[in-house]
C-alpha cells in the first residue's frame, strides 16, 4: 500500500493515568476497589447541558436520546465529590507537577496559567455529566526513524468512572476511578505510515514510564487514533489498548475507507437512493420456520435502492457494509438483516421472494428487515440506518468508532464538536511560574531510552540486555554493579544483567516468585566472588532461597551441598590427571579440553568454570612437567 499517495494522516491521543497519591478535584486515594466492597448505590438521569453559545453536542444529543438510567456504585474511599455532590477542591498540584515534567520531556511549551474547563461527556461516564480538563502544555514534537511528530496538547483530566454493566436501559458505573489524574497527549496528524503510528506510541509510553510517576497495568493507558486519507473523512478510533494492535487498527481502516469509496462510485453509478418507506411485514412471516422472527413477531422492512450486493461486501475483517449499517440499528437495540444474506436463519426462498415483491425490489435493490421490534422501536432504528445509507452516497462519514480486539472497528458515535467545552468556575486557574517550570526542568529523569544508551556503554551490555534490563530493575542493577566494584568482588555487570531478567523470568515461568527490589543479591555476589560456588548454581540458590522463608545464601549453599574448599577441588583434579595420565602425555596440554568436561561433570556449580579451568591447565603442566623428569 502507497501511502503516501492515498495521503494517509494519522494522530494519536494517548491517555495516561498519573499514579498520584490522592485524585484530581478531592482528597480521596487514586485506588481501585472490589466492586462488591461498594458502600452505597445510587441513580441519576443525565440531560445534555448547552454550550454558552447554546449549540448542543451531537454526541450528547445522541446518548440522551437513549434516555437509560445511570446506576453508580461509591465507596468508604470515595466521596460526595465523585457523587457530584459537593464542588471539587483546587487542582491537585503533585498531579501538574507531573504533566508539568512530561510536558517537559515532549519539549512542550507550558502555559502560563492553567483553566478547568468542564467537558461535556453524557454517555453516564461522570456523574456531572462533564469531564473536566486542564490545558498544560502545547506544541512540542517527538522523533522517531521515520521523521518529527508534532506534539499539539497535553491536558490534565479526571479519568472517567469504570463501566462494569451495561444494560438496554440501564449502565451501572464504578466511582473508585472516577477523579484519577490522568494526561491526555495528542499529537499532531504528522504520522504517515502504520508502523510509524506504532512507534510513535511506544516512544510516548517510554517517556511516560521514565518518569517512574504513572500508574501500570492494564487499562492504565488507552490510545485513540485519528485517522484519514485523502477523498476520506477523519475517523477517531478509541480504546487501543495494546500497543501491537496500532498497525493493523490503521491499515484496516485505510482499507476500510478506500473500500466505502469504491462503495460510493459504484452507489452513484446505479443512481441509488435511500427510500424512507417503513412496511410492515409481519404478515409474510405469519407461519415462519425462522427462529431469528418470534411467534407472532411483528417485522418490518424498507427497502434500499441500488444497494443490491452492496451490504456483503467485505470492508474490513470480519465486517460488511451490511454491518456498517447495523450497528446503527443496534443503537436501538434491534438487529438487522437484509436480502443480501438471505435466505438465511431459517428464512425461506419464498418469504424472501415475497418481501422483494412487497417492495417491487429487483437484483439491483436491497431490502432490509427488522424482527421482533415495536414499530415505534423499528422506525428509530430505520431511521438511523436511512441517515447511515444516505452518507454512503457522500463517501466516508467522520464518526467516532471503538477498536474491536480482531483490529477492526465498530461505529460508536457521531465525533463530537467544539461546541462541547465550557469553563469550571468552581476550579480556580492555577499560574505555573517560570521558577515551578526551572524547578522541574532541572530535574528531568533520564529516559529509559537514554539508560539503555549507558548501560551497552558504560558497561559493555549487548543491546538487548541493556534494553531489557532498563526496562525492568535498571536501579537494582546500577546499585548492584556500585556495590561490587566498591568491594572488589569479581561479579561482571553482566551476570547481574541476566541474572535480573532473564534467569528471573525463567524462575517466575517456573512457578518461583523472587522480588527483585528487596532480594539479597548481594549475599549471592559475595559468597561467588569468594568462590564458593560457581555462578552456574545461582538459579538453583535463588530457587532454594524461593521456596524457604527465611534462609540465607549460606544455608542455601550448605543445603545444596555446594561448599567445597579449593583444596579438596585442587586434589580431585590432580587425582583426574593421574588416572588419565597416559591420556594426558599423549595429548599434551591439548588435554584440557576434553578433561573440563570430566572434571566439571563433578564440579558444575560448585567452583566457577574459569577457576577449574585454570587449576586443571596448571595441574596439567605440572604434570607433564613431572613426567618428563622421569623420562
Ligand atoms: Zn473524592
């Protein structure tokens, strides 16, 4: 795929929870609950607010015409501010600090005074009915290989309240999310590729975990995508939630826009038009065999000209422009089928011939049908679809869509307007002075990227040690490299590297849990560079070290039967020698080789292989060197 001539943009948000310890506008700790420790459930209808100008949002139009009951479920370590009953406190300042320091690193201009404005969001997610949203930074930029990423905006906002049921009339809400700082990042629409969209999202989530200040784990950070092409529509994708997922996520939906194109000249070729004529069919299927139409089912059909084939085209995995259409029926909680597909479900030849027949349809034209729904239900659906169909004849429509884990998308809402914000007046502005800015520039953390650099420098890592270990422990492993060096013991920095990350992965898929964080590496490193055993055995100690409480590396060694004095090692190989000794004399020092393996059968992670190495090569020449005295 060119993309560059199909003009590809991409943008990305990325939302980011801040891993405070108290929320955004109140008091209470940034923790999540076990929903069954819920103290108190309440219910709320939610009405769309206007803007100052009066406009009114089209998404929040959209949700209110749902009309469903919100139910929120509170906390003993939450409070009437997440309730919406009682006005937020100030800006949590330790959170702007932190956007602050990121913004920083994104080489992003502060802005002089930071405003809560109110952002309408009505799909239940806040119990206001708004999200609030804090401006902290603008027009930075991020480089990648593939070229600079304009940074546009990083906002500070209140992370929404955790959906946990939804229901056709009814959505319960869990409020122990609802006010945790988060950083909303948008760059610029400068991505041009899939994979430069991918990196440029991993770049940002390395910079975030550098800061060691943001929340891990799943559904801590979420990313949207903008995406269009040319003769497209901007399209935003929300709810990326692995990484990996960003490349297909854009390529399908490029190809999903060029297909709806194609879509669009082969419509208006045939001259289609959407007929807004809803019939009732029920009595078509009076004696149906289907399953999909309940007994006594009311079903009603309209019928789409010049669509004939065009619902079952394929336009992205595992979807159709047939379910393009649908999900708008689904709004209203109704299906949708249509004679493209049919028959089908138990639907007969004969009932699909007499429903085309009902519409005067031919081979060019689509009939579509909803079963089991009230009128009233099935019109506002057909409704929905008809304003669905229409746009197909303009092209691509700009919609909100959500990812589905297959990385298709499924649409989700109309995109939301400007109209949307207005200011909080029960939050003061907060001024960001040019000393707070020099303050937190002054102490910038270096980035994980940047220790990956140190550490194949500094200490002769490879590059995928060096990554992986600034990934996981890199304090652990400087001060584990620190202490060595001040006491002398002969541990290579790279032995501690692999030691922290893949000899500790290969444990835990053993079943043997070992925190890195507090574990008495040192006492290991000690007794090794004493010599007491070889570093062979070091997976074994930490095993024995796993599975007893309370055990020290001596105990550990001395269980093992790992001790031995170099003096009882320095026998054993001399004896080895003797008995070989004709091997030996024919062999000459060349026999080092083949007695290593002899001699370390016996010693394997109780001397270091270097330390055998050398005594076996020693006892060899001394005994070579005895054998020709003889001569
Ligand atoms: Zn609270």
């Amino acid at each position: 795929m060119d993309y560059e001539k199909i003009g590809l943009k991409v943008g990305l948000e990325i939302h980011q929870q801040l891993n405070t310890r108290r929320k955004l506008f109140c008091g209470c700790p940034t923790v999540l609950r076990e929903k069954e420790d819920a103290t108190l459930t309440f219910k709320r209808f939610l009405r769309v607010a206007r803007s100052e100008l009066g406009e009114v949002d089209e998404a929040a139009l959209e949700e209110e015409k749902k009309q469903r009951t919100f139910i929120y479920k509170a906390y003993d370590s939450t409070c009437l501010v997440e309730n919406d009953e009682e006005p937020p406190s100030e800006l949590n300042e330790e959170a702007l600090d932190i956007a602050l320091e990121i913004a920083l690193l994104l080489h992003m201009k502060p802005v002089e005074e930071v405003h809560t404005m109110r952002k309408i969001v009505i799909d239940g997610s806040n119990t206001s009915g708004f999200q609030r949203t804090a401006l902290v930074a603008t027009d930075g930029w991020i480089e990648s290989e593939e070229g600079i990423v304009g940074i546009e905006t990083l906002c500070l906002e209140e992370e929404a309240a955790q959906k946990i049921e939804e229901g056709e009339d009814a959505v319960v809400y869990s409020l122990d999310r609802l006010g945790i700082p988060l950083v909303e990042i948008s760059t610029a629409p400068d991505i041009k590729t899939p994979k430069q969209a991918r990196k440029i999202a991993e770049k940002i989530g390395m910079i975030l975990r550098s800061t060691g200040k943001v929340k891990r784990g799943i559904g801590t950070i979420r990313q949207d995508l903008n995406i269009s092409i040319k003769d497209g529509a901007r399209v935003e994708i929300k709810g990326v939630q692995d990484l990996r997922l960003i490349e297909k996520i854009v390529e399908n939906e490029v190809k999903r826009q060029l297909k709806l194109l194609e879509i669009r000249d082969e419509l208006r070729r045939r001259g289609a038009r959407v007929e807004r004529r809803v019939l009732n069919l029920s009595e078509i299927f009076a004696s149906t065999r289907s399953r999909v139409v309940k007994k006594q089912g009311k079903v009603f059909g309209a019928c789409l000209r010049g669509f004939g084939g065009i619902l079952g085209i394929e336009i992205s995995p595992e979807r159709r422009f047939g379910s393009e259409l649908a999900d708008h029926a689904k709004r209203f909680g109704v299906g949708l089928m249509h004679t493209d597909e049919l028959p089908a479900y138990g639907i007969s030849e004969r009932e699909v011939e007499r429903v085309k027949e009902a519409f005067n349809a031919t081979e060019e034209d689509c009939v579509i049908l909803i079963a089991n729904a009230s009128q009233e239900r099935a019109e506002k659906a057909f409704s929905a679809v008809f304003a669905r169909a229409e746009k197909a004849l303009e092209g691509v429509p700009e919609e909100t869509r959500r990812a589905l884990p297959n990385g298709s998308t499924a649409y989700l809402r109309p995109l939301p307007g400007a109209a949307r914000m207005y200011p909080e007046t029960d939050v003061p502005p907060v001024e960001v002075s040019e000393e707070r800015v020099k303050r937190i520039a002054s102490s910038l953390p270096e980035t994980i990227e940047q220790k990956e650099e140190r550490f194949r420098k500094e200490y002769g890592l490879s590059g995928e040690l060096a990554a992986k270990v600034a990934r996981t422990y890199p304090e652990v492993f400087e001060r584990l490299v620190n202490v060595c060096a001040r006491k002398g013991w002969k541990v290579q920095p790279k032995l501690i590297a692999t030691l922290l990350t893949d000899t500790l992965t290969e444990l835990s898929r053993e079943g043997f849990e070992i925190d890195a964080e507090s574990f008495d590496f040192e006492g290991i490193f000690r007794l090794l560079s004493e010599n007491a055993f070889g570093k062979e055995a070091i997976p074994e100690i930490l095993k024995f070290l796993a599975s007893h409480e309370g055990a020290s590396v001596e105990d550990a060694v001395e269980a093992l039967g790992l001790r031995v004095s170099l003096d009882e090692v320095e026998r054993f190989i001399e004896n080895v020698v003797r008995e070989r000794g004709d091997f030996v004399r024919e062999r000459g020092i060349s026999a080092v080789g083949p007695l290593m393996g002899v001699v370390m059968k016996d010693l394997r992670g109780k001397v270091d292989g270097k330390v055998v190495s050398e005594m076996l090569r020693a006892k060899i020449e001394a005994f070579l060197r005895g054998s020709e005295g003889k001569k």
